[in-house]
C-alpha cells in the first residue's frame, strides 16, 4: 500500500502546512513531490511483479493493477503543475491528494465495500474542487449540479448492491461477474441498476444533462482533472467490477444502444458550443461511450483496449487544457474566440492544441486512432458488427468540431483585440510531459500492449 500511503502522508503534511501557518507557502512543491513518488511506488511494485492481498476478499495489489495506478498518478501530475495559477495555495492540494487517495483504493477493491469507499473518497473532494473556482460566476451552481448528479449515481449504487447481496449473501466483487449471466428478476435488476450508476458518474446519455455545466463552471485544473482522471477512475472501476466475464443477452442491448447514442449526442452537440471547456464535456460524453463499448468485446482484451484508450484520451485532453493561452478574465479565456488567430500570437500552443484536436478525432497515426481502432476492433472480434459499425459511423461526426478548432487557430485572421501570448513556465513544462507519452503512443504502441 505504498502509493496509498505516500498520498495519506502528503494530506498530512498539506493539512499540517495550512495549521502551521498564516500564508502556507509549498502546497504544489509537497504535492508533486509527494505524487511524483507515489507514481513511482506504483511502478516499482509494477516491475517487480509484486501481489499480496493485505486484507484478503477486501483489498489486494496485483500486476495491472498496480500499472493502472501508475498510468493515472503520472496523469495527474501536469495536472498539478496547470493549478498553480488558479491555485497558488489553499486547500486545492489536499482535496486533489485525498481524491487520488480514493482513486487508488477503488483499484485494489475486491468487495463492494471498499470499492463504495474508494469511489465516494474519490469523488467527494471534487465537489469542492468545482466550487473553489471564484473567478466564475457559475461555480456554485455547478457544484451543486454535480453534487446532485454524485448523489443519485451513489444511490443507484447501493440500491443495486443491496438487491446483490440480497441474492447472493456476498460483497465480493466477483458476485457481479457471476450474476451477468443470471435470470433471477433480482440479480438482472442489481446488474441494471449498477451498471447504470456508474453511467451516471460517466456522464452517458439521458444522464449526461448536468455534467456540461459543471465542467464549464469549474476551474480549468479542476476541469482537466474531471474530464480523465476522475473519468478513468470510474471506467477502471467498472472494469474492476466486470473482469473477463463476457457480457450476453439484454446487458450486450444495455451496454451498446446508451454508449451509442452518447457517441452520436456527445459529438452532434459539440458542435454548436462556444465554450472550450462546454465542447470538451460533449466530447467526453462521446468518448464515454467508446470507452463502455470495450465491455461488449472478449473479457481478456477490455483491459488492454480500456486503459490504452485512457492514456490517449487522458494524455491528449491535458496536452489541450495546458496549452490554451493565459488571460485575466477566466470567462473569455474559456471562449473558443479567444483561440482565433493563435497560430500567430503562439505558434507552440497552437500546434499542441492541434495534435491534442487531431487525436481527439481518431486521425493516424496518433494514439487517438490507436485507441479506438483497439476499441471497434474488440467489439467486431466478439461478433457485434453492426455495432461496431454504427460506433464508427457516430465517431465521424467528432470530426467537424475537431477541425472547427484548429480553423480557429490555423485559418482564422488574428483578432484585432488579440495580444501575442506566451506559455507560462509550468504550463509548458505539463506540455511536454504529455507530449513525450503521445509521441511514444504513436510510434511504440506495441510497447504498450505487451504491459497490458
């Protein structure tokens, strides 16, 4: 439990910073330091394949596991340095801590008990982390939307791991692996209820309404963060949830039709926003449902395809978020006008903005492609063709607001208004830590596969 202790022992001193002092100075120091050896704590018990079950049918460590925790830790870290502006100090660093603190214990879950705590621990801080944006207007309101939107899922939640105990007398994950294939009227309705909490904690359509708005009214770190992390950590635990068990019957119809109207909604809405941050919540949705069409493909290769599509889509948006110019008035920064003409104010965030966009749309040979070609090529291998082939179609439709973005940048004259721009220090330094994992996608996939 060394990556979970490191972020206990951060929080504390965080806390202990904020006691000790009127004006704490060194939050974002501790806090990359801190999970700086978290990641590398994780990696560590990743090479050295190292397993144990420290509380045995509760929590336990193993190989992918630990990789998994690794891969997000590291994704956490250009968060980090992207709130320094938004958040010089203050209580930003603990909650962001005490959120990864979750993340990592719903990864090791092997009862439904720790896998609530972990989600809840994970998903609590960020309710703060939205409010903490006082530069916008909307950021009560947001945080009350996807506080509502937390509280419903986590409801869900319990409702159907209720009814799953009820039938089986277990908290053992592997209980839901089981009851997939089940006829029983409560097993199927436990399955159902679960499966839809955890769409609604990924924003899938019809449950997707709110999340836009929280996603606009937060901060741009917080956004960020929402938009991967907390997105990985709820496909990671639902793969946690779902193993290798094959998927049959009404849960295939369940988890192809909403993911594909989410694909198809998310992407035709994005269209028409004006919002940076409200365009990358559409596209999240869309890329929800890439992400929960995994499940319909054979058990051994969900893992693989899911969390190679989180490093691509996770490291990409990051890339996006640290790379769009600085400015006083968070409202404006936030509107796709204020990237009009980029090119020629700052052509280095203009051409990072660019790949993140390009690999967002799936174009070769970035790892966008990568991803989702591993996506529709599981999902046709397990026989559903006419899904894939729909999921593919809907995938298309993310072209146009892609591209939109880089005429903005490319194409577009130069606001008359418009100031040159340069990249902040740390927010260049965010850059190229994802840049390098993206150009390594793009060329050592392979290298990739064979870790997971």
């Amino acid at each position: 439990m060394l990556p979970e202790h490191l972020l206990l022992l951060g929080i504390v001193l965080l806390l202990v910073l904020e006691i000790a002092s009127d004006k704490p100075r060194g939050a974002l120091v501790v806090s990359l330091v801190i999970v700086g050896a978290a990641t590398a704590a994780a990696t560590w018990l990743h090479v050295t394949g190292y397993a144990a079950a420290p509380f045995p049918g509760h929590y336990s460590v193993d190989v992918s596991g630990s990789l998994a925790k690794a891969v997000v830790l590291g994704l956490s870290l250009p968060v980090l340095l992207l709130a320094r502006d938004d958040f010089p100090e203050g209580p930003f660093y603990p909650l962001f801590l005490s959120s990864l603190y979750g993340f990592c214990l719903l990864l090791s879950s092997d009862s439904f008990l720790t896998l609530f705590l972990g989600l809840e621990l994970m998903s609590l801080p960020v309710y703060v982390l939205v409010l903490l944006a006082f530069g916008r207007a909307e950021g009560p309101e947001a945080a009350l939307k996807y506080l509502i939107l937390g509280g419903t899922a986590t409801a869900m939640f319990l409702m159907g791991v209720s009814l799953l105990y009820g039938g089986s007398a277990t908290l053992a994950l592997s209980s839901f692996a089981g009851a997939l294939g089940s006829h029983d009227i409560m097993a199927m309705a436990a399955i159902v209820l679960i499966v839809l909490a955890f769409f609604l904690k990924a924003a899938i359509v019809p449950f997707h309404a709110w999340a836009p708005d929280a996603y606009e009214g937060a901060s741009l770190p917080v956004t960020a963060y929402m938009a991967t992390i907390i997105k990985a950590g709820v496909l990671l635990a639902a793969l946690r949830l779902f193993g290798t068990a094959p998927v049959s019957g009404s849960m295939v119809d369940l988890l192809a039709i909403l993911p594909l109207v989410s694909i198809v909604w998310g992407n035709l809405t994005a269209m028409r926003q004006r919002s940076f941050r409200r365009m990358i919540a559409y596209s999240s949705i869309a890329h929800a449902g890439y992400l929960f069409y995994a499940f319909l493909g054979a058990g051994p290769g969900r893992f693989q395809a899911v969390v190679f599509y989180l490093i691509a889509y996770g490291v990409m948006n990051i890339l996006a978020f640290a790379s769009i110019p600085p400015g006083d008035d968070d409202a404006k920064r936030d509107r796709l006008d204020h990237l009009q003409g980029l090119f020629h104010r700052n052509p280095f965030a203009a051409v990072m903005i660019g790949i993140a966009m390009l690999s967002l749309a799936g174009i070769p040979p970035l790892p966008g492609f990568v991803a989702k070609f591993l996506i529709f090529k599981n999902v046709v291998a397990a026989g559903y063709t006419t899904y894939a082939v729909l999921g593919l179609v809907g995938s298309y439709l993310g072209i146009y607001f892609y591209l939109r973005v880089i005429q903005v940048m490319f194409i577009n004259p130069e606001s008359a208004s418009a100031t040159r721009v340069s990249t902040g220090r740390l927010a260049l330094a965010a850059s190229v830590i994802c840049l390098i994992p993206a150009v390594l996608l793009s060329v050592f996939p392979n290298w990739v596969f064979v870790r997971f």
